[in-house]
C-alpha cells in the first residue's frame, strides 16, 4: 500500500502486516513519534483517505470521538489500502541522515543489576551524528527492532553509549544480559526521534524515570560541557536507589557545576534527606517554584509522561515549552 503524507506531498511504501509509522521509519522518514507502543499520542495524524486496522483494538492513546473525527496512531494503525494522511515532518530533525550501520560491542558494564551500559562503536568510515535526546534502533532478525536513547552527546562522537534495562523474555536485552560480549557484531539505524534538545538562555528542567535519565544525561552533559551559562536542574524518579545507577557522578557533578542542581527521588523507599520521596513529578511540584520560566524536558514511562503534561501546566509551566520522550516496552 502506498502512503501520501501531506502537506509534505511525501509517499512511502506500507505493507498490511506492519505499523505505518514503522514502515515510515524503515524508509528513512522520521515522522512525529515517541513511545511507540500507542500511549502517548505523539504520532496522531488525520486520515484523509484510506482505509486502516487496529489489530489489538483501538489504542490507549486515542479517544473514540478522535477516531471517529478521522485522526489515528499510525504506531498502532495498520494500512489496509492507500492512505493519504495530514501530519507534520520534522525537518530540522530529518537534516540528519539517517542510516543503517552495522556496529561493534565495544564496551559492556552493569550499571543496576537490570540495567547495562553499552558502548558502540560504527565503522569509520561512515559520518554519524545526532542531536542529544535522540535515539537509536538495534535491529534484529525478522525486521524487529528494539529502540535506545543515546546517553552521550554528540560532541563526545567516539562511541555510542546506550542504557539498556533488562526486560524479561525481551528480544535485545535477554541476549545482552545472558550471551553477548565485547566485540559482538549488532545492526543500527538512526538516529530517529524529535525529542531533542534546544539550545537557549532559560533555564534547564529535565525530569527523568528510569532509563528516561540517558537522554536527559545526553542533554545534562552538552549543556555543561559546550555552554557556558545556561542553568540546569535534573530530577530522576526510581523505585529504589539502587535503580539511580548514576547517582554518586550526578553528586559530585552537583557539588562542582554551580548552575546544576540534582535531586534523586525514590516512590518505593524512604531515604532520609538524601533523597525526595514519592512521584518524581511531584517532587518536581514541592521543590520548583515558578516553572513558568522553564524549558522542561521529561523521558520515561508513559504514566510519568501524562502526570508531567497534566500537573505542571496548570503550576505556571508553558505547555508548549514541555518536551518528552515517553518510554515503553516494545511489543513482542
């Protein structure tokens, strides 16, 4: 089937067994997207024609009368004949080509005792860059692929440093935790998403859970490390703060860097003051007067994405200034 994106008069190729956004992505057309598992809403587009299938039953992440008003989440909608649909292409994201490459292990190190960090290293001879905040899909047999953040900045372009968590009976991570070693060869594509940092004068919010901290550390680290004014606070919600796998640089960076500020929180542990206690976003809420003059950028699961999004505009937060990623588990 064949997919016209307007007002962009772009067209790519979809097959009936596959997701629109999918098919998209596999072509090399980074339309808007985030958590891809059909939470979040971010890929909602207006079908003008065509006719498309839910398989799994309409989406979490669209309402009834949105569907019936013609719009539809094309990381869920399968296409069941040509489609022209009306969205928005990311073109200062798409400045960036995105590739296929294969790349090396070059590095394995558990960070949590679910979480490992892996260092990537591309071929050579192949330009790659990025912008903080994006990621990458590792590609695996049977055209799946699981998608990572990128945890470093591109001004650090040696490797690519990705913070996978284990996920049992997960496709990727199972053979990370279990079998693969340093030198393993892996297939990528990216770099892929719109989560991206912006560079500006207004100071810095980034609101982490999880995994969602490695692109915020991607951002976290460009600002310190190439700008020289821009203030920063980072708040990284986890169960416990054995999940803070970063916890003790994040410290010490607080201690040195005036304008960074870090503040761990933990929902299912009580730490004394060395951290918040409770939701990260309610910490967020407790600690950060006057969020109108920030730049908010959140990443992690979905149900932190749609509390950020729904508390912190009505405490002075510009909706239109809040940029998230949402994180959610692949489907099988």
């Amino acid at each position: 089937m064949k997919v016209k994106v307007l007002p962009s008069n772009r067209d790519f190729e979809a097959r009936v067994d596959e997701p629109v956004l999918t098919a998209a992505l596999r072509q090399h057309l980074n339309l808007p997207h985030s958590c891809k598992g059909g939470s979040c809403g971010t890929c909602r587009v207006r079908v003008l024609s065509g006719r498309y299938a839910y398989p799994h039953g309409r989406p979490l992440g669209i309402t009834a009368a949105e569907e019936s008003a013609g719009h539809a989440l094309i990381c869920q909608a399968r296409a069941l004949e040509d489609l022209v649909i009306e969205t928005r292409e990311i073109r200062h994201v798409t400045d960036v080509e995105i590739k296929s490459l294969p790349c090396r292990i070059e590095r394995m190190e558990r960070l949590a005792h679910d979480v490992m960090g892996l260092w990537l290293r591309w071929p050579a001879i192949e330009p790659f860059t990025w912008q903080s905040g994006q990621y990458v899909d590792v590609m695996l047999p049977g055209e799946r692929r699981r998608s990572y953040s990128l945890a470093n900045p591109p001004h650090d372009g040696r490797f690519l440093e990705l913070h996978v968590r284990r996920v049992p009976g997960g496709a990727f991570s199972e053979r990370l935790f279990s079998e693969l070693q340093a030198g393993a060869l892996l297939h990528m594509e990216g770099p892929l998403g719109q989560f991206v940092y912006r560079p500006g004068e207004r100071p810095l919010l980034l609101i982490g859970g999880g995994t969602g901290y490695a692109p915020l550390k991607a951002m976290l680290r460009q600002v310190l490390e190439t700008e020289a004014r821009r203030e920063v606070t980072l708040f990284w919600g986890a169960r416990t703060d054995a999940d803070l796998y970063e916890d003790g640089w994040l410290r010490l960076l607080d201690a040195k860097q005036q304008r960074f500020r870090y503040v761990p929180v933990l929902s299912e542990q009580v730490a004394g003051d060395a951290c918040e206690h409770g939701l990260v976003h309610e910490a967020v809420l407790r600690k950060v007067p006057g969020l109108a003059g920030y730049d908010i950028y959140a990443a992690g699961p979905p149900a932190m994405i749609d509390a950020v999004r729904a508390a912190l505009p009505p405490q002075g937060a510009d909706p239109e200034r809040i940029y998230f990623d949402s994180f959610e588990y692949a489907p099988s």
